[in-house]
C-alpha cells in the first residue's frame, strides 16, 4: 500500500480537488490509501467561529456556517459532474453544517470554548474535505469510502494536542483499512483528528495530518509515505526568504527530524517517529509539479547531497531567550534542575539550552508567548536566591533560532569556523550557541531583526 498525505493548499479549491484526483488515478495499481487536511484557512476560520461564539454572538452560527458550507459546495459544483454524486456529498456537507451549528450554539449558551469544544469545532474541516475528495474520486468512477480517523486513531485526553496510543490504534487501522483496499475501495482519511479513550474528539496539534500519515502508514506497513504539499521537496531555505534556495534529493530521518524541530514548514515536526520505527521511506512531493521526484527521507544516510557539509539551515521568529544569571550559581547542584522544573509548569516548550562552563548563566528559548509566565515561575522559584543576590536577575530578550542541519558536519573540522566567520564578516551577532555531540545540527540565536540576514548569509556560504 501506498499512504499518500494532501496538504490544505492541496485541496485549496475545485481545480486543486481535480488534481489531486488525477494524481490519486496515477498510482491504483499501488492500493492507495489517502490521507487529507481540511480545505486551506477553514481550521483558522473553524477556530475563530468557536472564539467568536464564546463571546454570546449567536451570529456565528449563521452567516459564517453558511458561508463556510458554500465555499465546499464551490467544489462540489466545478468539481463533480454527476448529479447523483453532488446530491450525495451535498448531504453529507448539509449534515456536518448542522452539527457545526449546534456545537457553536452550545458554546455561545455557556460562553466558554473548552479544548474538547475547540476540537470538535476543528474536526469538521477535515471531515468537509475527505468527504469532498471521495464524491471527486467516486466522480471519476473509482470506488472511494469517506473516513474519519476518530475511529481509527485513538488517543489521551489532551485536547489540542492529543498522544496517539499506538497499540490500540495500529490494531483499528490494520483492522479496517485493508478490507477496504482488497475490495478496490480507496480510503479518503481525515487527517489531525482522532478519539480519545473517553469518546471525545481529539487532534493532533496544528499540522497534524503528516503525523496522522505517518501513524496509518507505520500501522499498515506501508511501501512509502507520499507528503503531498505546494513546494517540490524539503529545501535549502525558506524560498520565500532565500531566492538561492533549492529542493534537496534526499535526506536521513536524522536531518529530516531536526528541520521540522526548528521550524521546516514542509513536515509536522512529529512526522518522521512512526515511519522511522518501521524503515518506510517518506517522500515530500508537490502537488501542482507532480513529475518533479521530490526529496526522499529515509533510514539511513543518502548517497544524494552527500558532499555538502551543511545540507539545509532553516529558523524559528518570535522565540525569547530566558537567562538565569548570577554569582550564586557557580558549583551549586540542583539549579538547572530547578529552572526546567519550572519553566514545566508554565506548559513551554525549551527549544534550545546553553550554559556558560563557569555556571554563572543558564539561558534558554522559548516561545514568546510563553516567557512571561516563564519569568514569572522563575522569580517564585528562585525568590529566595533572588533577595540574597545570589541570582542577580532572570530577564527575556526576543530572538530569532537558526540551525544549520547536515550529516556531513559530523567529524567535519572547521565548519562551526565557517559557520561563525560568515556571520562576523556579515557583522552579524550572535548571541548564544549549542551543538550536540551528534554534530549533526548547530543551532544560534541572533536578535529578531538579523533572522533574515543571518539566514541568507549561511546558506551563501554553505549552499551558494
């Protein structure tokens, strides 16, 4: 079996559904079995509509539903030509429009969007689009069966970011989808939702549906993972901030998982975990130049690229650099300890850590929406160290994160030399630096406003 996964600017409109229904023809003889996001922008709006709601504003359950419905019925009429199909799809479309609206209605009656609420409201995207390419597919006259992964994929109680139970989950996939696909049947997936243990809908986080992909493939064992998207490949840079920039043939799951950790748009950063466990290759491939090969992810270290030390560097905006600084520090245990446990409480995620070997400092980055309850947590914990001047001051700067990814670097000497000279040539600073022993990423910190600079400077240097 083939999964191949179709991203939102995918199935952005009519004329995207007819493509990715060309492209699904393109490859029966490999069973495939699809796996889709919500139309491009309807999360967003989805989303707004329940915020909006919990303010009281009946109104969003009118007006906005409707206009949302219509948008899909765009494409039910310039995609699908059989009047039965339309009719069918349409009704299906009719019925999720009326459980949307009473979702809505429920949270402006109560005033308040929980994440169970938040999710539900989110499921219907994509349960709208998967419904929409089967009516496409069947159009065409392949047998094409709509399915919501919340019988397929089960899940926590994490509402926004729900953890997968992969045991109970690989046994439902391996269970349902196969006798689909033996009987010629092509599955129409929903991606980034789920169910959790207790029956509620789940997600997976925003951009879920790679990961969604991901897990079905690993729980069908599939021959590859297809990551259909609107670029062709995983590039050198953003192409939006580097004209140089240009799609990679290949990568290892190692380089693959550090672009998505700091901030590669083409993959959910969780992507590559379940194909990884079972050796399936992943391939990122665009949409709208479907003949160009794309770039291959897989187990071990690709021959292609190979003689670049640096193979992509990618960036993250809108970080904070928290530092804990002070004379007191110096040989005590226990402080770093204390500092993650409770920036833990406050629920941000430490994307990056580097410490002075004198101990004087520890900083490290978080999202900037998260520092001040960081700072705040920080002070509380250490108030005591504070009032002595053992710790002389916990403040937040707004950063930018590059890394610069690469195999190659790995028993390289003098490319963290390169790496910085570019840079000081470039008159740009940088303010802190990590690398692994793995030697496979370094990873910088410069001010917001020399993110683009600095970008552009080490792709010069390292990819032309």
């Amino acid at each position: 079996m083939l999964v191949m996964k179709f991203g939102g600017t995918s199935v952005g409109d009519a004329a995207c559904f007819v493509q990715v229904a060309n492209i699904v023809a393109r490859y029966l003889d490999r069973q495939p079995v699809i796996v889709v996001s919500a139309m491009s922008g309807v999360t967003n709006t989805l989303l707004a509509l329940a915020r909006q709601a919990q303010t009281g504003d009946t109104s969003v359950t009118s007006a906005p539903v409707a206009e949302l419905l219509a948008s899909h019925q765009a494409v039910i009429r310039d995609a699908i030509n059989s009047e039965r199909e339309r009719s069918a799809v349409s009704h299906d479309l009719a019925a999720y429009s009326r459980d949307l609206v009473s979702i809505l209605t429920g949270i402006c009656l109560v005033r308040e969007a929980t994440g169970r609420s938040l999710d539900a409201v989110a499921s219907f995207g994509e349960k709208m689009s998967a419904t929409l390419l089967a009516g496409v597919l069947r159009d065409r006259g392949h047998k094409a069966q709509a399915i919501s992964a919340e019988d397929l994929i089960i899940t926590d109680d994490n509402h926004g970011q729900a953890v997968p139970l992969i045991p109970i989950s690989n046994r439902r996939i391996a269970r349902h989808i196969p006798r689909l696909v033996e009987k010629g049947i092509i599955p129409v997936i929903t991606g980034f939702i789920a169910r959790s243990t207790s029956g509620s809908t789940t997600t997976l986080s925003r951009g879920g549906s790679d990961f969604s992909a991901s897990l079905i493939g690993a729980a069908l064992k599939a021959e590859e993972i297809w990551i259909w998207t609107d670029v062709d490949g995983v590039m050198t840079a953003d192409p939006r901030l580097v004209a140089q920039a240009h799609p990679l043939e290949a990568l290892s799951y190692a380089e693959a998982a550090e672009l998505s950790y700091f901030g590669a748009k083409v993959l959910h950063p969780k992507t590559i975990a379940p194909a990884l466990g079972k050796g399936i290759p992943v391939w990122i491939k665009n949409t709208f130049n479907p003949d160009f090969p794309g770039t291959l992810i897989a187990a071990s270290r690709p021959s292609a690229n190979s003689g670049n030390t640096v193979k992509s560097i990618t960036s993250m905006a809108n970080m904070s650099l928290v530092t804990v600084q002070g004379s007191g520090m110096i040989g005590v245990p226990g402080i770093a300890a204390r500092v993650f446990a409770a920036v833990a409480t406050t629920g941000a995620n430490v994307m990056m850590i580097s410490q002075s070997s004198s101990e004087y400092n520890i900083c490290f980055i978080v999202g900037k929406s998260h520092s001040d309850k960081v700072v705040v947590a920080l002070r509380s914990e250490f108030a005591r160290e504070l009032r002595a001047g053992d710790i002389s001051d916990i403040w937040t700067q707004d950063v930018a994160v590059l890394a610069a990814v690469g195999e190659g670097m790995r028993g390289t000497p003098g490319v963290a030399g390169r790496l910085f000279g570019a840079l000081g040539r470039d008159g740009i600073n940088v303010i802190a630096i990590a690398q692994g022993s793995s030697e496979l990423n370094i990873s910088l910190v410069v001010e917001e406003s020399q993110r683009v600079a600095a970008l552009r400077c080490i792709h010069k240097e390292f990819l032309g």
